[in-house]
C-alpha cells in the first residue's frame, strides 16, 4: 500500500515534530514563495508586483517585489514577467547565503544547522529584506548558531525593525509557529 501526501501536510509534520533536520538539504516550499510575493509586492495589489520603480521607507531605490539591483531606478517600468524573473533570483540569492551560513555552522558542528522548514525559510525571508551580511552577523543569528532557537526567535522581533516591525513581527511567526500570516 502506498501512502500519499500534500506538501502542506508534510511541511505540518515536520514543524510539528520537535526533530530538526539538516537546514543545508531543505528547500522553501510553494507556499513561502507565495507568501514572500505577498509580502514583497504592491501594498494594495497583494502579490502583485510594482512594475514602476519607487523608493522604499528607506529610500532606496525599489521595482518588483522588492528588487533593489540595477535595474531599480528612477522612472524604469518593467514588466510582470521581469519582475517574477528578478524575484527569482534574488529569493535564490538569499536562499544560496543561508546555506552559506548553514554550511559553515554544519561543518564547526554548531547546532543551528538543524531547522525546520518553517524556520529556514523565515531565514531566507530576513535575507531577502535586510541582506545576507547583516543577517548573518546579527544577534539573533549568533543565538540560532548555538541551537539557543527559542531566544534567536525573540530577537527576529527586534531585528532592523525601523519602519518594518510588522514584517519582523509576521517573519518571528513564521520562524516560530509556521504561519504564513498575510498583514
């Protein structure tokens, strides 16, 4: 007898269980990339791309769902097809630093490496919004290193939080619990 089932209950099962599995060998589910659409995108479309460039609460320079590379400047449109093409790469860009990171800790036998994939994906979240050099040097991180997940969490509250409490706030639930929380 063969026994078959969903993503989304499989992603259950393992933020149910207290076992954490190798963080270097896990893969962001549909439901994150949905998720980090929503979060990204345009304020009033939800998930939805912003396809006229705009600066951020930050000032910086923005296009797409929340891509700040070259091609994000004043007066530049691009298209939706574009903008899920630079979400792409920079949800793979942040999700290649976290394995960076995991990689490094896996090999100095830190204890962080172990996640479950609500938690590595909150991580990748933190890159995706804050950058890979910030995360990985932040407070929050060092108590995740040291398999400390309940304090690393707390601090992701609090984490570059200016202006952007309710996305720590949403990225801590999803570390924490699991729950893709749509603000």
């Amino acid at each position: 007898m063969k026994i078959i089932i969903t993503e989304n209950q499989l992603k259950r099962l393992i933020i149910e269980s207290d076992n954490r599995s190798d963080g270097t060998k896990l893969i962001a589910s549909q439901n994150f990339w949905d998720w980090l659409r929503w979060q990204e995108g345009s304020p009033t479309e939800k998930g939805e791309p912003l396809l006229k460039a705009y600066k951020d609460t930050g000032g910086v320079w923005t296009i797409g769902y929340g891509h700040t590379g070259e091609e994000a400047y004043k007066g530049n449109v691009i298209s939706k097809s574009r903008a899920n093409e630079l979400f792409i790469e920079d949800v793979n860009e942040a999700a290649k630093c976290v394995k960076r990171f995991l990689n490094s800790w896996k090999k100095k036998n830190h204890e962080g490496y172990k996640l479950k994939l609500n938690e590595y994906e909150s991580l990748i979240s933190l890159v995706f919004n804050s950058g890979c050099e910030g995360v990985r040097t932040s407070d929050f991180i060092q108590k995740l290193k040291k398999g400390e997940y309940d304090d690393a969490a707390q601090l992701i509250k609090t984490y570059k939080s200016k202006g952007l409490k309710n996305r720590r706030n949403v990225e801590y639930e999803l570390f924490k619990n699991g729950n893709y929380i749509k603000d």
